[in-house]
C-alpha cells in the first residue's frame, strides 16, 4: 500500500484561517448581553421613552433594542437551508465572499449607526448575522482537505461558533477600561475583518480544486491501471459488486452468496473495470433524503435542540428559584462563562467520532444531555456549577457529532444543503420551547417540563440503536464489496468515523460545469 500522502501546507494554513474567522464572526451576535449594555450606556432609542424606570430605562427603549437580536437570531434559523444550497452550488471561496460584503458592511453600519441621526442598528445586526452564519457553513468543507484530522476540525468549527459569542464581551471590556467609543471599536475591528477575509479567500482560492471528488476507497481502485479479481466480467457477481457500489456499499445477503461462490473461480488478470463516474458520483439529494439516517439525524437534531435551548431559556429563572439572587447571581455569571469554553471537549469529542465511531458517539452525547438534565432538579446550586460544565460538553458534543454525522455520513457534494435541512428543521422544532416555558411561568416551576426533557432523551436512545445496529452491517458488507474487487484494505476501512453510506464529495454544479466546457475545449 502506498505511503499516506503529507497534508500540504496550504491546507493546514487555510484551516487555521478558517478557524480563526469562526472565532471572529460565526456567532459574534450571539454575545448581545454586553453588546446591549454599550447601547443602554449610550441611551440609544431612550427618544422613545415618556417615563423611565429607576434604572433610566423604559419599556419602548428595551423592546427597540431587543428587536435587534430578536430579528438577527431569527434570520440565522430562516437562512440557514438556503445558505446551505448556495455554497452547494457556488463552492466555498464564492460563499466566503458574499459572507464577507456582509459582515464588513454590518459592522460599518454598526461603527456608524445612531437611533436619533442613522437608525440601522437593526439591518447591521441582521448583516452580521447572516455573514457570520455563511462564514461558519463555508467552514465545513476545510475539514476534507485534511480528512485523518475532519472530525477534530469540525469540532473546533462548532465549539468556536459559541466561543464567538465572548467577541462583544471582549470589546465592551476594551470599552470600559481604555475608554475606546463604540465608533472606534467597530472600525478597527472592520479593518481586522477586510484582513482575514482577504486571508481567507486567497486560501481557498489555492485550496478548493484540492477538495476530494469521490469516495477515497473507490478512487483508489478507479486510478489502478489494472485489477487481479477472482470475479469475471460476466459472472452475475460482478454486476452485483458495481451495483452496490452505486449504492454505497448496499449488498444484499444473496449477492454476497454469490461473490462467496466467485472467489472459488481461478484468478485472473483482467482490465479494470470502467468504474461509471456519473452514476456513481451523481447520487441525488432527493435520495439521500428517503434514507433512514436521514430520517434519524432530523429527530436526534430537533429534540436536542428543543432540550438545548429550552434549557438556556430557562437557567436563569431556575437558579433565580434555587437562591442565585441571595448570592449576587454568581451562578448566572459562572454560567455565562463557561457556555463558550465548548472548545475544551475537542479532544473528547475527536476520541469518540474517530476511536469509538458515529453511533457510540451519539450514544454518549445523549448521556450527557441526560446527566445535565437530572442534576438540573436538584435545588442545590454548588451542584449547578457541575450542569454547566456538563451541559457546555452535551452541546460541544452535539453540534460536532451533528456537523461529523452530514460531513461523513452523506459528504461533500450536499453537505451545505443537508446541514441546512438539518439545521432548519432543528430550528422550527426548538420554537416549541416558547409554549414549554410559558407553561413552566404560568405553574410556577420547571420541574414538569424538565422531567418531560428527560424523557425525550430517553426516546433517542433506542433510535441511536438501531441506526448502531444499521451502520456495523453497512460496514460489513462495505468491506466484502471491496474484498470482491480483489483489495484487502483501505486506510480508510479503519476508520471507525467513515460509514460509508456517504456520497461521494462531488465538486458543486458550478465546478462540473467548467470542468465539461474544458473538455468540449
């Protein structure tokens, strides 16, 4: 077998680049609570106020500028499905530049905007939502340029999207200490922005043609000038074998019989088989949206999100409930402080995906949302201290196993489109979280809807099994397809995070287009 070829330095540069721009913009909104202190300092939309509290503040002025994150957040969630089928179709360089006139303008709209003289607060906010959302889509692909380091990359992807949300904290910091205006911060960081951009997209631009084009295993075979197989070219085996192959690996028991008998045939040497590229890379999204992992990756999606946000929704009232307020809300403050330190859980999480595989990976998500979900009802707030650390790595681990489930399971050619779909379908789920804790206020506890969160992760557990018990007999048939074709191995048939019910990388329409012209050239 061939020495595993070196990462290329380009790759690695553009991955750090990535991930750096992650940090810099992909949930950069999410940190509104200092963002909205700077506001309320410089009394913004205080005009719309008649009468003001003690605090020097009026209803009108709150919901003004809550509209800012309200709208923002909202258009994450709505454009994510349609953000997702454009880096499909333009690639992601292309992507990173639409990402990158947005963010630059929300924040120079933000540099600029005033309530009284130039109200854009809303638009800007909006702005820096979306470009934040295409930079943090844009930044799954990287993670196949370097595909032995995937899972660790896109863990790092999601975990730095929370730790994005520490920006405006670190820049209201600068505001309070060095006295810097909100005009000056939000220059500097726009030059900051044109900089890593301009990184960003030169990278890709030497990088993008490196993406992979189909399957690593089947590629290897396709580039062998010459296959020794025991399988004649019209023996039923044979059509069997290229069949699967269409189908990813699918290989029924009695096609498997009837490989077993062609392995008695003498060996041969015969030319490699003319492996059909369209019908093997061309697998269509309408397909792989009628497959059970599908099916699958929406629910555990949708009621972790539904658990996830339910709970972030309602951790202050709770420990308000358990005392917080009798100690200075230092738990609500310990809580923000340890939600974007997901990052930590990295490693953890590049262990599991890679060593353990997919579904025990989703097995021990689950068991972290159920840990947090339990001590949550313990009235106890020392022991509170142990949910948010608990819970920082239940989501770590959820939205990388999510983002390694789309990348491995279906791969590069919809990746966009299906973590969009994914995303979407959480989002629209997760608003039944209003409801949820409209009805915790109204009974004046949380504990129903807690335990009712609980039993939700216990309905996952058995899904999680079966896809388990699904995915190991995929992989076995996997392994004797390729075993057919005469190939006892793969760096990748190891690879316990590879489960072969992907597509196959495909370049977007965009790429297959000029590559058809080129050859009409």
């Amino acid at each position: 077998m061939d020495k595993e070829e070196p990462v290329r330095p380009l790759a690695v540069s553009l991955v750090l680049c990535v991930l750096f721009s992650d940090i810099l913009f992909a949930g950069l909104i999410f940190g509104w609570a200092p963002m909205l202190l700077m506001l309320q300092e410089e009394d913004q939309y205080g005009e719309m106020c008649k009468a003001r509290d003690p605090n020097g503040r009026c209803a009108d002025q709150d919901a003004k500028l809550n509209m800012m994150y309200a709208i923002a957040t909202f258009a994450v969630n709505v454009i994510s499905l349609p953000v997702g089928t454009m880096l499909d179709y333009v690639g992601p360089k292309r992507a990173v530049i639409v990402a990158a006139i947005l963010e630059i303008t929300g924040l120079v709209m933000m540099a600029m905007a005033d309530s009284k003289t130039f109200d854009v607060f809303v638009p800007a906010y909006l702005l820096l939502a979306m470009g934040g959302c295409i930079t943090m889509m844009s930044s799954y692909p990287a993670s196949f340029l370097i595909i032995k380091h995937q899972t660790t990359i896109l863990a790092s992807i999601s975990c730095l999207f929370d730790s994005s949300s520490a920006i405006f904290l670190v820049l209201y910091t600068a505001h309070e200490t060095l006295g810097w205006t909100r005009q000056t911060l939000f220059y500097g960081y726009t030059v900051l922005s044109i900089c890593v951009y301009i990184a960003l997209i030169s990278l890709w631009h030497v990088n993008e043609e490196f993406l992979p084009t189909s399957e690593p295993v089947l590629e290897e075979i396709a580039n062998d000038p010459n296959c020794s197989t025991p399988l004649l070219e019209n023996n039923p085996a044979v059509r069997a074998l290229r069949n699967s192959r269409v189908r990813y690996g699918s290989l029924t028991e009695d096609e498997l019989l009837k490989e077993k008998e062609a392995e008695k045939m003498p060996l041969i040497e015969i030319k490699r088989p003319q492996i059909q590229s369209e019908e093997l890379c061309d697998y269509p999204l309408s397909k792989q949206m009628q497959t059970f992992e599908f099916a699958f990756i929406l629910i555990f999606t949708s009621l972790h999100v539904l658990r996830a946000n339910f709970y972030i929704g309602t951790t202050n009232n709770l420990l308000e409930a358990y005392g917080d307020a009798d100690q200075g809300y230092l738990y609500t403050k310990i809580f923000g402080f340890v939600l974007p330190m997901g990052f930590l859980f990295v490693p953890g999480i590049d262990y599991f995906v890679e060593k353990k595989g997919l579904p025990i990976s989703l097995h021990f998500t689950n068991f972290l949302g159920l840990v947090y979900n339990v001590f949550a009802l313990l009235p106890i707030l020392p022991v509170q201290s142990l949910v948010f650390f608990t819970f920082t790595g239940f989501r770590a681990f959820l939205y990388a196993a999510i983002a390694a489930f789309a990348a491995k399971i279906f791969g590069l050619a919809n990746l966009g489109t299906i973590v969009g779909l994914i995303f979407t379908s959480g989002s629209l789920v997760g608003l039944l979280q209003i409801p949820a804790v409209s009805y915790s206020l109204e009974l004046n506890s949380f504990i129903p809807m807690y335990i009712a969160s609980i039993a939700l992760g216990v309905i996952v557990i058995p899904l999680i099994e079966i896809y388990r018990r699904r995915a190991a007999a995929r992989e076995r048939r996997h392994k004797a397809a390729i075993a057919g074709l005469g190939y006892t191995g793969s760096p990748y048939m190891d690879m316990k995070g590879m489960q072969y019910r992907r597509s196959p990388c495909l370049p977007s329409p965009a790429t297959r287009s000029q590559r058809r012209s080129y050859t009409q050239v």
